[in-house]
C-alpha cells in the first residue's frame, strides 16, 4: 500500500485524517493470499488486525462457516484487543 486511499475509501477510515490515514499505511503490509490460504486460524494468539482490500474469505468458527467477509472488513481485532486467542479461522475464497 502506497498511500492512504485505499484505506481512505473503507468505511472504518471515512473520517481519518490524512496524516492518520498516512501514519497507517506507514505501519501497514499488505499480503496477498490465494484462494484456500489461511489468514487466521482459530486459537492462535492474535497479535495483529487485518483489513480486507480485496476479495471475499470465508470464517469458520469451530469447524462450521459462519460467514465471509469482504473489502472494507477487519478481522482479527477481537484477539488483539481482548488479549485473547483466535476466535475463528479465516479462509481466502479468491485472490
């Protein structure tokens, strides 16, 4: 990620300064997974927060789909903010 609007068109950022927003980007790496690559898995520490840019992935809680999600979505911030494990596993469904 090269500059801050991809995260400025993201629901979670609308109202971001741009020198947050740049702050970010700074702190950010983008990984590109394909299709069936694990994001997250469940009971893993979480030490990190992700935002879908691109793509669908699917979340499996305790074996059973519960979900996807898509651009715009986080995922892993329940881990890092309750200092606490995994609570699903996330799937990418396309690249």
């Amino acid at each position: 990620m090269t500059d801050g609007r991809a995260l400025a068109r993201l629901p979670l950022f609308a109202d971001a300064s741009p020198a947050l927003l740049d702050d970010l980007v700074k702190a950010a790496h983008e990984r590109p997974l394909a299709p069936g690559q694990t994001l997250l898995r469940e009971g893993d520490p979480g030490d990190e927060v992700m935002i879908v840019l691109d793509g669908e992935a699917s979340v499996v809680v305790g074996g059973v789909l519960v979900g996807s999600i898509g651009p715009g979505d986080c995922v892993g911030e329940m881990a890092v903010l309750g200092n606490a494990p995994r609570s699903a596993t996330v799937t990418s469904a396309t690249a």
